[in-house]
C-alpha cells in the first residue's frame, strides 16, 4: 500500500507539471504570434531602408561620415542577445556556446561585451570576460524606444573610438521550428559589403548629403538593431513554445507508464487477497 500512495502521490505530481507546461506551451504561441508579426514587419523597412543608404553612399562616395570609416580593429563590441528567462530548451545555451567561441577565436582582450538579456549577464559576469554594459530586464516586446537607446549608446562608444567595430549576434526567426543564431556588423555602416551598389542615375540631394546622412544614418542603426531584437524575441518564444510542448508530451508519455506501474501493482495485492481468502477457506475445510 505504501507503493500503491507513492505512486498515487507521484502521479498528481506529474499531471501538475503537465497542466503547468501546457498553460505555458499556450502563453508562449500567443506570444510568438505577436512577435512573429512584428518581427516580420521589420525586415521589409530595414532591408530598404539599407538599399537605400547603399545607393546613396555610392553616390556620395566624397562624404566622409564617421560611421562609415573602417579603421584598423583592435577592439571589437559584440552585442549578445539573449533572454531573461529560461525554459526555452536550448535558446540561450547555443547563443552563449556561439558568444564564447567569438571569444576564443579572437585575441585576448579584442572582443568586449555588451550584454542585452538576464543570461547572458549571468552567465559571463561570472567569468573573466570584459563587458562593457549590460542591459536587463527587456521589455516585453520589441520596443523602439529601447533599440533608439542603445543605439544612441553604441554609436557614441564607435564614435569616440573605444570600439573600432561593432557586431550583433543574435537568433534569426526563421519559423516556429526553426532558428539560427546569425552575426552581422552593426558599426561601421556597409563593412559586410564587398562592393558598391549599382546607382542607375546620379541623384540629387536636397537640401545637400551631409544633412541627409546626418538624418539617415541613425534611423538605419536604429531599424538594424530594432529588427534584430524583434527577431530574437521571436525566436525565443518559438524555442520556449516548442519546449513547454515536448516537456508536456513527456509528462503524459511518464503519466501512462506510472499508471500501468499503479494498476499492475493494484492487481497483485487484490490478487494475494484472493489467494489468502482462497487459503484460508481451504484451511478451515
């Protein structure tokens, strides 16, 4: 009998978690589908808004805008993107196992954090690794307010030249089953391009390019890194949607076989009461 009230407790216990997984597995796929709306109303506005800063700096190639100076890289920011919670299987583990080998192929020293999201502060404030900031809590969907922030903070560490290049690393929401986590330069503007864009006619400035880079620039730092978080928070509620699920599956898959355990073990004391009756009615012939 003491068997038969472990299980018993044990199983209660189970269906708990399993009622607890899937109220979550709930929460985070009506999460995702707000962030997979917004995230996929990014990239459009960032991809032209880039076409477009790529045609006009050929065109005014003479422009000599700070945030479109390569210089010589002796140290880079990386900006890692990470959740603040956990229980989404193995999102934040595969973003920090990619941040920490960025580290080590690096010399010492030339890579400097600047951590957004509580686990990835955790996790290197607790090794020697030099952060430059770290930005927690995040909020709750993906704000402008907060990506024109740290955009306006990272442009100034370029700008004063105590970073020579700035890197996002982050996950890419490529559907509900499926991540990636990406790395694309931030800072210097046009570093990933390897040739100038094709202009097919000269255009004209108005009221002249300076002003018009001076307006553009920013704007376009702040759609990168704003479709960037949008397409991390995303990611994460796809990660932690497809993780409530199997851990939901598994609490059912451990229900059925702690219930077949509990009735094999009700049917063999029922079992040795029948014998016992059994004998004891022999006994007494």
């Amino acid at each position: 009998m003491s068997s038969l009230r472990v299980l018993r407790r044990r199983i209660r216990s189970v269906q708990n978690t399993q009622q607890i997984t899937k109220a979550m597995e709930m929460v985070a796929a009506a999460k995702l589908r707000r962030a997979q709306t917004r995230a996929l109303a990014a990239r459009p506005y960032a991809a032209r808004i880039s076409e477009m800063l790529a045609n006009l700096r050929g065109a005014a190639s003479e422009l000599d805008d700070p945030l479109f100076k390569t210089r010589e890289v002796k140290s880079t920011a990386l900006l890692l993107v990470t959740a603040d919670r956990g229980l989404c299987g193995a999102y934040n583990a595969n973003l920090i196992r990619a941040a920490e080998q960025r580290l080590r192929g690096g010399t010492a020293g030339s890579i400097r954090l600047v951590l957004v999201g509580r686990k990835g502060r955790d996790y290197f404030r607790r090794r020697k690794v030099s952060v430059l900031a770290a930005h927690t809590p995040l909020p709750a969907e993906a704000d402008l307010e907060f990506a024109r922030a740290l955009t306006r903070e990272l442009i100034a560490r370029f700008l004063s030249g105590e970073v020579d290049r700035i890197d996002l690393m982050f996950t890419r929401y490529v559907s509900a089953l499926n991540r990636r986590v990406v790395v694309e330069t931030f800072l210097p503007v046009g570093a990933e391009r390897t040739e100038e864009a094709v202009v097919s006619a000269a255009p004209i400035f108005e009221p002249d390019a300076e002003s018009i880079f001076a307006e553009l620039l920013p704007r376009y730092a702040t759609a990168k890194l704003f479709a960037a978080l949008a397409e991390a928070l995303a990611s994460e509620h796809s990660a932690r949607m497809i993780a409530m699920g199997s851990a939901r599956k598994n609490a059912g898959e451990l229900i059925d076989a702690l219930v077949l355990r509990r009735n094999r073990l009700r049917q063999a004391a029922i079992t040795k009461e029948l014998l016992d009756i059994v004998g004891g009615a022999e006994a007494l012939k």
